[in-house]
C-alpha cells in the first residue's frame, strides 16, 4: 500500500512528468546550494534495540568538517529516513516558508514533512537515536542501508532498499532522460 506522499508523488509525476521525476521539490523549486563535500556511498548498519544506529565515519566526519555540527535533524521521505546536518536543515525551513500557503499541496507536503521531523545529535559513540515513529514510518528493522545523497543521508531497511533500488534502475532510461532535461547531465 502507497503512503499518501508515495500516492501523492505519483500523481505529480503523472500529471508533471515532462520535466521532474515525482519529486516534489523538483516541482516546486525547494533548491539550495548546500556547496562543499557532499555525502556519497552507501553502508550496511544495524539498528539496535533502543532505536540507535552508528553512522559511518567518513559521513561524521563530513559533518563535522563542513558544517561544524553533530546536530541532525530527521524527518520521512519516500519509506525512508532522511538524516540532515542542522545548517542544511535550516536552509530547507528558509526555502519552505517561501511556499504558497494558498496551494493546498504544499500546505500539505509541510504539514507532513515538518510534522515529521525529529531533532538528534551524534553520541561520542558515533550513534543517532532514531524517534520511534520515523523507525515505524520507514520499516526499520535491525538491517539498514545508510545512503549518502549529496546534502543529506537516508536510513533505509535493507529490503526497502533492495526494493526500491531494483525499481529505479528498471526505470533508468526515463530517469535519465528526465534528468537531462533538467540540465544535470
């Protein structure tokens, strides 16, 4: 079964697909410049009972180095969890403010994305503790892919993300084509 931002995702990619991939801050323009080293690579993990997961040394390391913090804040996006170093977090809460409260589907997206938010820091161990509704909201269960994503790092199941890897690269040539027209490639 869809969540509703899954449902809601899949009608935006339906009805807008000539220029985005069912993304919706491609659709409604939440870009920033994160600038600097961004978070590559993914890692298998485990989660342990208390809801904590190591992160990888070279992404702490990252964090420190670039954004000088261990704060992160957590919030669900696409069945997965979505890890940003404060600095990148106050950047998206600037850009989303600018979103027209008149449309309902940004009301909506915010009121699910914000909603969902979590704040965390790194323990000197290396660990985040992870909020008990985002473990429930992505699934997570003792095996988890963490991703680098370029300003952020996502937690996944590691059948999740199996998943929901096979499923983007059966779609990898309309993917691409999409993403050239947006100038990347």
């Amino acid at each position: 079964m869809l969540s509703f931002l899954h449902k809601f995702q899949y009608k935006k990619y339906k009805k807008y697909k000539k220029g985005c991939i069912s993304h919706f801050s491609v659709y409604y323009g939440l870009k920033w410049d994160v600038g600097g080293q961004m978070f590559r690579g993914r890692y298998s993990f485990t989660i342990d009972s208390k809801g904590r997961i190591s992160m990888p040394s070279k992404f702490r390391d990252q964090m420190k180095k670039m954004y000088d913090t261990n704060n992160v804040v957590l919030t669900s996006l696409d069945g997965s969890v979505f890890v940003y170093p404060d600095p990148i977090w106050q950047k998206i809460e600037e850009k989303a403010k600018t979103l027209p409260l008149s449309n309902k589907q940004a009301r909506q997206f915010l009121r699910l994305f914000f909603s969902g938010a979590s704040d965390a820091s790194i323990d000197s161990h290396g660990r985040i503790t992870i909020a008990s509704f985002l473990i429930s909201y992505a699934e997570l269960k003792r095996d988890v892919m963490i991703v680098g994503n370029l300003d952020h790092i996502e937690l996944w199941d590691k059948k999740r993300w199996q998943d929901t890897k096979t499923m983007i690269e059966s779609n990898q040539d309309f993917i691409t084509d999409s993403i050239s027209k947006l100038g990347i490639f």
